[in-house]
C-alpha cells in the first residue's frame, strides 16, 4: 500500500520482497519501478543499482540488514518511517536477545536524515480522511490488493507464520464462521 501511495505522489518506488513471484506482482500489477528480493539477491548492490541518486524517503517493516543497507544510501534530508521489525519477530528459538542495531546510524546525523516511528493510532483522528483517500484510489483503479482469506479462527496460528516466513502473498485475513 504505501509504495503504491508513494507512486500516486510521483515518487520512484522499489519495494523489497521474498520472492520472485512477490517481485513480479509488485512491478507488473502495483506499478512499482523496480523490486529486489532479498532472499536471493544482495539487497545493497540492488538498491544501488536501482537507487542511483540515492534514498530519500523509506518506509521500514523489517529492520535488521535491510535497514543497514538502506542507511548506506540514504540522501541529505532523508526521511525513514519505522512501522516494525519483521527481523525481530522470527526470534522463533525464544533466545529474545535483540541484535545489534545499524552500525551506521552516524549516516543519519551527518545525511541529517529522520527516522521516526509510525503507529496508525497516533493518526486514529484522521482514519475517516484515510480511508476515503484510499476507497477513492481504489474505486478509480489506482490501488489494488490481495487477500490471503483463512477459514476459521483455528487455522489464525498456522496463517499467522506466513506472514512471518513470507509464504503470504497479499493481506492476510481470517474469517470468522
């Protein structure tokens, strides 16, 4: 969604996924301009490959590596939207030891750069904005989605590790029967 709002503002978008297929979809049905995935291609040589001018804008839900690599790169001014950290949350071994963080987090006072969190409940005063915008984008055809639909609140557990594995493709949602 917000690679796809950032192409409705006119901004250059590569979205970075887990998969080949996830790739093809992102640039062939959602208009984004390139796609890296991270799985099986070097996330810093690809983004600087598509990201020549650098990084001004990016929105993060992984952390780790990724947020790394995008520091590397990142313009004068640059803002970071931190809204997880995906990275974080396949601690499946139950160690609950946090990584170390970025080791160049020096790039964001000498870029000037901002990286500020974003929960959408600090913006629960402008939902009914929100989603008339985004209706309205959808309605004229220039968002779309997927859904993942799950029956029933036992199977909830076994789909939520999709998320976490990457064998999802779309929005994740389980319906109650």
């Amino acid at each position: 969604m917000v690679g796809q709002i950032g192409k409705l503002y006119g901004c250059r978008v590569v979205g970075i996924t887990g998969s080949d297929e996830k790739c093809r979809w992102i640039v062939e049905n959602l208009g984004f301009d390139a796609a890296i995935n991270h799985r099986s291609e070097p996330v810093f040589k690809r983004l600087k490959d598509h990201c020549p001018r650098g990084i001004d804008i990016y929105f993060d839900n992984v952390g780790g590596n990724t947020l790394e690599d995008v520091l590397n790169l990142i313009n004068d001014r640059a803002r970071l939207i931190i809204c997880g950290m995906l990275a974080l949350y396949n601690d499946v071994g139950g160690s609950l030891t946090l990584p170390a963080g970025p080791n160049n987090l020096l790039n964001l006072m000498v870029r000037r750069a901002r990286m500020e969190g974003f929960l959408v409940l600090d913006y629960r005063d402008r939902f009914e904005e929100a989603v008339e915008a985004i209706l309205g984008w959808y309605q004229a055809g220039k968002i779309r989605y997927r859904l993942n639909i799950v029956e029933g609140l036992r199977n909830a557990p076994h789909a939520m590790t999709r998320v976490f594995n990457g064998s999802n493709s779309g929005n994740l949602v389980v319906k109650m029967s």
